[in-house]
C-alpha cells in the first residue's frame, strides 16, 4: 500500500488524516500529490472553516517512503523533480491555504513530518511525540526550500542541530523553543486539539481568511538562497547545482545501509 492523505469533513471542520499503515505514516510520493490535491480543494471550498491535520495510529508522519527511493533519487533530473515538482506543490499548497490549521502531533513527527507541521498555525503535541531530520545518516541533505521552512519556523539553532547532528527532540524541547503552541500530556492531544480546530472554525471565517493572508505578507519570502548573488560571487548559482549529489557514493550508501538495516559506510 502507497499511503493515502483522507479528508473528511465534519461539520466546518476538515479533517486531514495521514495514513501509511505499517511505515509511521511516512509519505510516499502518492500521499504528496493528495495533500497537494486536498489543501487545494479546502481552499476552494466554502464549508470548511478550520483543518485539523493527523496521523493514524498515534504517529504523526516518520519522513518519507525510503522503500520508493531507490527508483528516483540516484538521477539528478528525478531528485530535483520529487522535490520540486512533488515534495514543495505539496507543502506550498498548505502554506497557500487561508483556512487555519491545527496539527495534532503524536508519536513521530521526523523529516516529511517535521515539514507538514511546519506549514500548520498552531501546533499540539504530546509529550512522547520525538521530532528530527535525521537524514544525514542518510547521505543526503535536505532540500534548500525545505530547509527554509524549517529554518523559518524551528528557528537557524535548531535546524542546525537537526541536520548536521541528525539530534532527534523531544516535545518539550520543541514547546520551549516556540514550535508548539502546546504540550500536552499523551492521552489529552486528540481532545484538544479538537477542540482548538472548532474554536477557531466558531469564529467569522472571512476574518480567518484575511488574517491569514496579512500573516503570509508579513513572513519573510523562503527563497534560501539569493540566486544571482551567489552566482556572481562564486560562479555557481547553487539552487541549480542543489540536487547534483544525486548519484553520489554517500547518497547510494546511505539508503542501502537503511534499506539492508545495516550501519552505512561513509
């Protein structure tokens, strides 16, 4: 099974449901093009009012489907069109979105997850919820407008610490930091953030709207690099070399090694 993304409505409230049986929910490149197609619809409707976004199963999302890796990542041309073309449509359709949205975290909430959270207004969590990226062990980084969202909402520290360490957090590291709105304990998350999703879906949606728009004027663009510059400056304008690490030895190693559950040899 390839996962799926379900929205259900239940009165003004679309429910967002991430489901990967089996995977933590880990999002396939399926799942990325039905978030993108669901954020767009629930922009487009008039019902709905406020989304709440989930895991099945008491996870969140563990990153991405690393079994489908290997049919893409290894060419230049594929990587940079998963990312760009399947990953970002994806993310940007949430951050598009003028109807707010509560991510109720639980469980793993690690790479993918991390990123889907961080296009969410407010954000609560239990307190076994663990949060990272730890795809160094990997062999790969992360994608440079992932990487600014990330930067923008977890804070530079942070993401420092996520990617070049490949540290894992805990929900309470992230509600001191500011990522979460709340911390709760494990069995009071669903309840909760229920009843933040239809507080805010109570409230005059155009106003929702309009204050979500004034919000997205007001943060700062995530183009990471300054494209032009970086060129003129060095000779290579890095947002076309992002993706050239693709057939690299450290990038095949690293999906082997986790694919064989074996230690990659770097």
């Amino acid at each position: 099974m390839a996962g799926v993304v379900q929205w259900e409505q239940q009165a003004d409230v679309a429910w967002v449901t991430l489901c990967h049986p089996g995977k933590f929910n880990a999002m396939s490149i399926a799942m990325w093009r039905e978030l993108r197609s669901v954020f767009e619809g629930i922009q487009h409707s008039a019902e709905v009012r406020c989304v709440l976004i989930l895991g099945e199963g008491g996870n969140f999302c563990s990153g991405g489907d690393i079994s489908e890796y290997a049919a893409f990542r290894f060419q230049e041309s594929t990587l940079r069109d998963f990312h760009e073309n399947v990953v970002w449509p994806g993310l940007q359709a949430m951050l598009d979105c003028d109807v707010p949205i509560v991510a109720q975290i639980e469980g793993n909430c690690m790479g993918a997850g991390v990123e889907i959270a961080s296009c969410c207004d407010v954000r609560l969590a239990g307190s076994a919820a663990k949060f990272g990226a730890p795809i160094a062990r990997l062999g790969f980084p992360m994608a440079p407008r992932e990487t600014a969202l990330l930067a923008r909402e977890l804070g530079l520290r942070t993401v420092r610490h996520m990617l070049l360490e490949a540290a894992l957090f805990s929900a309470a590291d992230m509600h001191a930091g500011g990522f979460l709105s709340q911390l709760l304990p494990d069995g009071e998350v669903a309840a909760q953030a229920q009843a933040s999703a239809r507080r805010m879906a109570a409230l005059a949606p155009q106003a929702a709207r309009l204050n979500k728009r004034t919000l997205r004027a007001l943060m700062s663009p995530l183009a990471p690099i300054n494209s032009a510059q970086d060129a003129m400056n060095t000779g290579v304008n890095f947002l076309d070399q992002a993706y050239a690490y693709a057939d690299s030895h450290e990038h095949r190693e690293g999906i082997a090694a986790f694919l064989e559950k074996r230690k990659p040899a770097f």
